[in-house]
C-alpha cells in the first residue's frame, strides 16, 4: 500500500514572527588626560600643604629608588619639588593587588598639566594643554563709583577692569573717576572645549571717556620692533604709555593730596608741609614702582617707616613711604609696575596708605602738576598701516550701546 504524505496550509494560520535583534547599549569610554579611566583605580585629590611628589607617590606603592629614578628622568620636563598647595593632581592605580601608582597627573592650572607615566620602564613625561578655543566679547558701561564695582555690577570678568587701569594708567587718574564717566571695550575669553571659561584672554580695544574726553585704546604691534610685544595706541597713533604711571597702586583713594600748607592732626593741627599724595588702601595692597629705576634706599627710619626709593635717571626719583614690607633691595633694578612693596602703616600714619613722593633735579614737586616725558608716537611711516588697522575695531566700538550696571 502506498502512503502519501500531504504538506498542507492554512491560509489562518499565523506567519511565524522572529524576535526584534537586541542591539547592545555601547557605555561610552570614561577617557581622560589621553587614559581610559576605567582600566585603572583613579584618585583625584588637591596638593596639601607639607605633600611632596616623593610623599604621594610612596603613600600609593612606589618605592623611594623607583621615586629617585621618576624624579631624575623627568625634570627637564616637570621640577616635581615646585609642586604647589591647592593645585589638583591624578593619580592613576592598577586595580590589580600590587595596586600601584602607574600614571601622575599635574594640573599647572585650567588649560596647562603635565603626565608622568612610569607603567613601564621607561618614564614618559609631557606637558601638555586642553584644547582652548578663543571668544570675543564686548561690554559697556557707565561709572557708578569705581571702575572695579562697576565691572562687578555688570558681572564681567575683574581682569578686564585691571587691564583697562593698566591700558589707560599713564593718561586717566583712576582715583578721580567721577559717575556718568563711561566706557565700551572688545576683548577675549578662553574657554576649554567652548563651554567652560578658562580666564580672561587679551582686550584688542577699547573707548573710555573721562570728564566728557574720549581716549581710544587699541592694541597694536610695531613691527618695527621685533620683540613679540604690543603697545597701546589712540585714536592720532600716539603711544598710550608714559615714563611714569599716574598711581603706585591700581585701586585705592588719594587720601591726601600734595599741599604746602596742610594742616596736620597728628602734629597738633599745625602747618606741616605735605610734600607727597597720600594712596588709601587695605593693608597689604602691593605697591608698584611708577617708573623703571635702581632702588637707592630700601629701609625703615623715624617717620616714614619702611620705605623705598627709586632713582629713575639724572632728574626723576620717586620715594614710597609706611610700607608694611619691602620687596625689594638697594641696588635691585626695577620695571615700571613691578611690586616693590605692600601698604602698610609703619611709621608716622594714622591709617594704612603709602605717601608716594616725586622729585624732579633734587627737588620734591607736585608730580600731578607738572608735564611728564611722554613715549614717542608711532613712526610715521607705519601710521598708514595703523590706521588701516584700527578702522574696523574703531567701527566696531562706536556701534556699541552702553547699558547701565544695576
């Protein structure tokens, strides 16, 4: 007999459906400092005061010769006993039992760190940087009392104040700023992969108006000069700068002015010729020297308490009195700015201040009354260049609209 067997379908029956593909989630990689962090036992930690390289590193299993031989290898790159309090470093472990130390990571500040990877034995070391991108930004402005509260009221960066009092302090007494003095200023911020600031960058111009006189600031570098170095230059190409500064402080109040005839309480209110301007400020306020010059006195006596002088050329010395610390030594040369001491109230003083005093041929002068050298104005022959140069910045500021701070 013959079978047959008959494959047979049925239009209801259902079609066999086949399972939805489960795609694996991929964790993203915890990659940092160029490591993926978890391949190793990580530890992030702040520098305290009395650590050592040598100290962390034999706390997390590295032995003193090993240390020695990490310190030798790698200090044309990194000087690991300048390690600083307060600087974060990374310490990346092996998550095997030895759990050793095999990467150190030094982080200078936000954008600078170094490596030092002694996994092998060969010790790598190299300083490297985030990647940094560059932001322009514009503010305006209109004087409340001072120039850093007002900065602090419009909630921009403290530097751009600082560098503004820098740009303009040989040509505007930021002591005397009266309210409704104004300003517009373009400068750059750095940011590390766009989005976290990484500080204040460079101001490339700016406008300031005091007493109802406009003075335009604009960086520019004379190539004429090749030294990598930009000076500040107005509106008519003259040079911003001056031999000397207007204050031996960035911000403080003149507390008392250059007056033959002053009468003074702490000698009995009777006339005592005031040969100096008195600067207020916080004690420890750092003093800067308004010219270039060899200090020629660094001292405490009587009266004037600690105090530096500093003899600038054949006509100009400059004295700076009731210092609280000297920072600098007879015979030391200084640069204008530079900080050669910190405010203090040593000596004949009633509060803290430093009595700046100005000499012109061996004689005590008003400094605020008479015509200071100035720096020479750019070379004709590159003002055309200049000029060129400053049209769209100058543009770009006198399109600016000022906003009052609250």
């Amino acid at each position: 007999m013959l079978a047959v067997l008959t494959l047979m379908s049925c239009a209801d029956d259902k079609k066999i459906e086949k399972k939805p593909e489960v795609q694996e989630v991929k964790k993203p990689v915890n990659k940092r400092f160029g490591y993926v962090l978890d391949d190793y036992e990580v530890i992030s930690d702040t520098v305290q005061s009395g650590d050592s390289f040598g100290q962390i590193l034999f706390e997390n299993g590295i032995d003193y010769g090993t240390i020695q031989q990490i310190t030798d290898t790698v200090q044309s790159t990194f000087d690991t006993r300048k390690i600083l309090v307060g600087k974060p470093y990374t310490l990346l472990k092996s998550k095997d039992s030895a759990n050793q130390a095999k990467v150190f990571i030094y982080e200078e500040n936000k954008i600078d760190y170094v490596v030092l990877d002694f996994a092998d034995e060969v010790v790598k070391a190299a300083a490297k940087k985030r990647p940094v991108t560059v932001k322009e930004r514009v503010v305006s402005g209109v004087i409340n009392s001072n120039l850093s509260s007002t900065f602090d009221d419009l909630g921009v960066n403290i530097l751009v104040a600082y560098k503004m009092a820098d740009i303009y302090a040989w040509t505007i007494d930021f002591f005397r700023l009266q309210e409704g003095d104004r300003f517009k200023v373009i400068y750059t911020e750095k940011f590390i992969n766009d989005t976290i600031p990484a500080g204040f960058g460079e101001i490339k111009a700016s406008w300031f108006e005091h007493k109802g006189k406009p003075v335009y600031a604009f960086a520019y570098q004379n190539d004429s000069v090749n030294d990598g170095n930009r000076d500040f230059y107005d509106q008519h190409a003259d040079n911003l700068r001056r031999a000397f500064l207007k204050s031996p402080l960035k911000f403080g109040r003149i507390s008392s002015r250059y007056n033959l005839k002053r009468r003074i309480a702490y000698y009995g209110n009777r006339i005592r010729p005031h040969k100096g301007t008195d600067f207020a400020a916080p004690v420890g306020t750092p003093i800067m020297a308004t010219s270039d010059g060899t200090v020629i006195a660094s001292e405490y006596r009587g009266g004037n308490g600690n105090y530096v002088k500093v003899r600038h050329n054949k006509t100009y010395d400059t004295q700076y009195l009731h210092m609280s610390k000297r920072a600098v030594s007879r015979g030391d040369y200084v640069r204008q700015g530079e900080v050669i001491g910190y405010i203090g109230m040593t000596g004949n003083t009633s509060g803290p201040h430093v009595c700046y005093r100005f000499w012109k041929n061996g004689k005590q002068v008003n400094p605020f009354a008479i015509d200071l050298p100035t720096s020479e104005p750019l070379a004709e022959e590159l003002q055309p260049q200049y000029f060129e140069f400053i049209a769209p910045l100058r543009a770009q500021l006198d399109a600016i609209t000022f906003q009052k701070s609250t």
